[in-house]
C-alpha cells in the first residue's frame, strides 16, 4: 500500500441473509481526501462505511487503513472518527462533555481534554456555547457538535454516514459550505456517504458512484458528470437523454452515428468504433441548444416538436419529441425564444463534444 493512501479496500464482498450486498469494492483512498460514496438506497454505500469503521467484518477482501490491516482490528482502535446521520448526541450532557466523550473514553488528561475541545468547538463556530445542552440547539448546532465530537480525537480518517440528511435544504447548503471549509484548513481525509448527487458534487475531491453493491465509476466531480462510464451514472447524476445509434462513419477523433431517429450525429471520440457498431449515447439536459425549425440543417441537430415549457426558476426546462416519438429534456439557463412553446417545431443543436458514448 502507498505512503499516500488512507484506506485501501481490496475485494471486498459482504452478505447479509445470503443476500449479497458488496460484490469485490476496490477503492483506494488518498490521505487528506474528500471522497463521497454515492448511489441509490441498498447499493451498499452504507455497508461499505460499516465495515471501515469496524461494526461488520467482509466475508471477503481486505481493508487496509494506513497499511494496517484492519479486518480484525476492534472499531475503537482503528482511530477514526465517525459523524451519524441523526446527531447521536448524549442528551444529558452538555457541548462540552459530548466532545470531550472520545477523549475521556481514550484516558486523555484532562489539560488536553480542555484544549482539543476548545479547539474542535472553534473549528465548529461554536465557541462560548460549551455549557449548553442539545436540547438548547438548532438542528445545524447539533450536528456541528457531533462533528466536533469526532474532530476532537484527531481521526486518521472521517467517517460521515448522511450527516446533512434531516437538516432543511438551507441548513443543509450551510453545512455544506462548513464541511467545505472544516476539510480545507484541517485536511482530515474525510469519508461521506450521501444519496443526494448536488452534495457529492459539491463536497468531493473524487466520487464513488455506487450501484448493487458494486463501484460503477471513481472520478472527480468534473469528470463523474461530462464523462460517466455507463448509463447507470449517466442517468444517476443529472438530467440526461439516451439514444441508440449505428456507426456509419469513422473520423480522426469522431464518428458518425445514424441515430434511431433516423438523423445523422457527429460524436467526439477516441475510441475505435469501426462501422457497423452499435453505441448508446446519452447528451446531458444542459448541453443541447433549442433552435427554430427554420435554423439551417446541420449533422448533430434532432428535429422535434415541443411537448411542454417550464419555468423552474434557475432554469427554463424544455420537453420536445423528436421523430422517434422519443421525448427529450432540455434545461437552458436563459429564457428561449418566445416562439418555443408548446406545439412549435424546432432543432436540437447538440455539439459533438457534448455526446457521450455509455456502456
């Protein structure tokens, strides 16, 4: 294992009731990285974190923290930290004594004890309120708390379980902006499970994008989202459309697709597609233009009608059915023209770089 890695996963395979819901994870995890697993309920991202931290053995495989194997090794000497889903405050104990709980169960004297809460509650935005009971807390306090709690150990790594989940969508973008924050002045490496594909996107040096207990693509954001391997991620992560299409032509750089519409599309690739070759191809929401019917006819363009127009507030959202009786979603961050409403004929522009060639 590199003097650069956290945490390994090699093979990792867990059942439960002779159901299996990890099928060989390999996932390595750089020291001082954000990394969110990402994926539907049961895909298996919270059995994953379960097993790093120590309350499930693999059936399977080996986990590696800091090239310690650690299959055996009891969850409190793993040296982690763990943030839950619903706080797991201790309610008759003040902020004080629920970050200072670790440190007490690990013996701390009791000097330290008082400098690495003192510093855990700063690092929170929550210095002063020390006495105060959870009680007394928003829901956004009470999470900073826990996430204090866990600081205060100083973990090798950071495990969150959905810790943003019950908060509302406002108390939730803050403690996004924290987490961001926290992660870039301590550079803890930093585990975090989430269904919520906004949040890893926005949280997350690399993403593992997780589906029936397998890893379907490790990436960063940028690259999780212009360039998903399969249609799983494609569809799982932001809005996009699906078209099958046939090679008619190969170029340096890019082919010629005959799409199930019957139209011609130019897709940017530097993969060896010989003609003849069947590809699914998906184009995000937001990387297709809405001409009028009248634009000039170019390769990469769908005939369609539109079907509905919404105003969505950041966006203006576009269904238009092409010739195939498909209907395709088209997100435009500016208002179209004002001819393009319901029943209108009008082309989509799609640039070749924008398609996206899917497993």
């Amino acid at each position: 294992m590199s003097d650069s890695l956290a945490l390994s996963l090699s093979g990792v395979s867990k059942s439960f009731d002779k159901t299996a819901i990890l099928k060989g994870i390999n996932l390595d995890v750089r020291k001082g990285e954000f990394i969110s697993l990402l994926g539907p309920s049961g895909c298996g991202k919270t059995t994953t974190l379960n097993l790093i931290a120590g309350f499930s053995k693999p059936d399977a495989g080996d986990i590696l923290i800091s090239g310690r194997r650690v299959n055996d090794m009891p969850s409190h000497h793993r040296h982690l930290g763990m943030v839950f889903q619903g706080h797991a405050l201790f309610p008759h104990m003040n902020c004080f004594d629920n970050v200072a709980f670790g440190l007490r169960m690990r013996k701390a004297a009791d000097s330290e004890i008082r400098s690495r809460v003192g510093e855990a509650l700063e690092l929170v935005r929550l210095s002063g309120m020390e006495k105060r009971f959870p009680r007394e807390l928003s829901g956004g306090q009470q999470q900073r708390v826990g996430l204090a709690r866990a600081l205060a150990v100083k973990p090798e790594i950071l495990l969150l379980d959905e810790p943003l989940s019950n908060l509302d969508a406002k108390l939730r973008k803050a403690m996004q902006s924290e987490l961001r924050a926290i992660h870039t002045k301590i550079r803890t490496t930093m585990v975090y499970v989430t269904h919520d594909q906004e949040e890893a996107l926005t949280l997350s040096n690399r993403i593992a994008v997780m589906n029936d207990g397998r890893l379907e693509q490790l990436d960063t954001p940028e690259g999780i989202y212009l360039q998903p391997r399969t249609r799983f991620v494609a569809d799982f992560i932001g809005s996009s459309n699906f078209l099958r299409g046939t090679v008619i032509e190969c170029r340096p750089g890019s082919v010629v697709a005959k799409l199930e519409t019957g139209e011609n599309a130019i897709v940017r690739t530097d993969k060896n597609l010989p003609a003849g070759s069947e590809i699914q191809l998906g184009v995000r929401s937001d990387r297709i233009l809405v001409l009028s019917a009248d634009a000039p006819i170019s390769q990469g363009a769908l005939s369609g009608k539109v079907l509905d127009r919404v105003f969505a507030g950041s966006q203006f959202q576009i269904l238009v059915e092409v010739a195939s009786g498909q209907r395709i979603s088209v997100h435009l961050n500016e208002a179209p023209s004002a001819n393009v409403v319901p029943g209108a004929s009008v082309r989509l522009e799609i640039a070749p770089s924008n398609w996206m060639i899917l497993q």
